[in-house]
C-alpha cells in the first residue's frame, strides 16, 4: 500500500513537472501564431488618430516598437506609461506606433485624451493586422530591425524600461 502511494506520487509529480514545462518552453518561444523572430514583418497601411496613413515600409531604415493594445487590458495600461517613455525619449532612428485592436475611435481618443500619451496610435478596425502579426493576446509587442525583420517578439507587459531599451538596441543593424 505504502510503495503504491509512493508510486502514484511520483506519478503525479512528473506529470506536473511535465506541464510546468510545457507551459514554460511554449511561452518563452518567440512565435506567434506563424510570426516568429527573424521573419519579415507583414506590412501594413492605417490611418493613425491624427488621420495620417502609415505603413510599415515607410518606416524601412529605422527600429520599429509595434504595440498591439485595448483600453480595457489591465497590462497594456500598466506598460502605457513605460512605451510612452520610449516614445518620447527616443531618438529619431526608432519609431513607435501602436495599434490598438478592437475599440471605436472615440473610447481610444478620450483615453489617450485623459491619459495624455504623445505617441502615434492606429485601430485595427478589421483586425487584418493583428491577425497578419498572429496577435492571440495583449498587450503584444514587436521589435522591427532596421531591414523590416522582426528581432524581437514580447508577449504580455513590459516591465522593464532598461531591457526594453536593450532590445531596441539589439535590434539596429547599423551600428
């Protein structure tokens, strides 16, 4: 009885070992969805708040922060301030642009209004881009080398403005 307790104990910790990696080694991959680092990032064209269009080719030659948000996710907002940093703080081989994904105009404009962010904000209306990027969650954020190529992929909030600036200058070619 005791050796058949012991066994099923075992049992139960390696399957949970088992898991605990899974989740691991699935959530520290860089890919999402088909987009995975070191791919050409999809292009797009959208009109930004301030009704002027953008693509992402336009932007071929510099950094790239792209940052999928909604108002209404707690994370995003907690990295708001973070990116909005960035974005002011940048110099003007990174641009910044950040997509919100879902909500009308009028909810992203009155929070951006209150909130008082400077940087360039888009809506998804159709979800084309989100779903060229793979974005299953938010906030997602895309690091888009000087070539087009994404160098690095960031799944849930930034918290870390040293690592975020570390990663911004991974990804310049031209050093």
């Amino acid at each position: 009885m005791r050796l058949r307790r012991i066994v099923a104990l075992l049992l139960v910790a390696v399957i949970a070992a088992a898991i605990v990696w899974v989740f691991i080694n699935h959530s520290s991959q860089a890919r999402v969805e088909g987009i995975e680092e070191g791919a050409y990032a999809p292009d797009f064209k959208v009109m930004t708040l301030s009704g002027e269009e953008v693509s992402l080719t336009e932007h071929r030659g510099k950094v790239v922060l792209l940052n999928f948000w909604a108002s209404w996710c707690k994370p995003c907002m907690q990295e708001m301030p973070l990116l909005n940093e960035i974005h002011q703080s940048s110099n003007s081989q990174i641009e910044t642009l950040f997509i919100n994904v879902g909500e009308s105009k009028g909810t992203v404009s009155e929070y951006m209004k209150e909130l008082q962010f400077s940087f360039p904000v888009a809506i998804d209306v159709t979800g084309k881009i989100s779903t060229a990027f793979g974005v299953t969650a938010l906030p997602s954020t895309f690091i888009i080398n000087e070539e087009g190529e994404i160098a690095k992929i960031r799944l849930g909030e930034i918290d870390d403005f040293t690592l975020l600036q570390q990663w911004l200058a991974d990804a310049k070619v031209t050093q």
